[in-house]
C-alpha cells in the first residue's frame, strides 16, 4: 500500500484535471490501511481516492469507456469496456 511516488497517483489526478470521469480498482489498496507518510502524501496528491475506489464487482459490471490498465489485471477479469489499454504493453 506505499503510493509514495507512484505513477498512478499522478496520472489520476491529471484525469481529474481534466475533468474526465474516473474509478480506481485496485485490489491492494484500501484507505483504512493507509499509515503516515503514505496516508498524508495519498490524501494531499489524491483527496478524492475513498471515492474513486471501487470493488471488483463494481469493476466487472459497470460500462466502462475506457481502461487504463497498468498493472496487467483487465485480462484476468470479466470487463465491460470500449477499449482496454494495457499500459505495460505499450513500445
């Protein structure tokens, strides 16, 4: 759960810049667990992360337009998406 310098962290809150509609599913992190420093630099660079996180079955059944995948899971998991980017794949 160490979001310290994670990438993720950035390129969401460019999203939200941007206005873009977000959710986050990631299966490792969860608020509540957050500590120190890890806790303050989350909610400082990311205040709006209790509400873009969703479960599983949210991720699997909601109409989603497009999936930034970059930690390889969209193909493990039954997606509804327009279009999947699998970000560790990109050349």
């Amino acid at each position: 759960d160490d979001l310290r310098e994670s990438p993720n962290i950035d390129l969401a809150r460019k999203f939200l810049r941007l206005h873009i509609g977000l959710s986050i599913y990631d299966p490792h992190v969860e608020p509540s667990k957050l500590l120190g420093q890890n806790l303050g630099y989350a909610f400082s660079n990311l205040p709006a992360l209790r509400k873009l996180l969703i479960p599983k079955s949210t991720a699997e059944s909601e109409l989603f337009d497009l999936v930034i995948d970059t930690r390889g899971w969209a193909k493990q998991m039954a997606l509804n998406a327009k279009r999947v980017i699998d970000v560790n794949t990109l050349s």
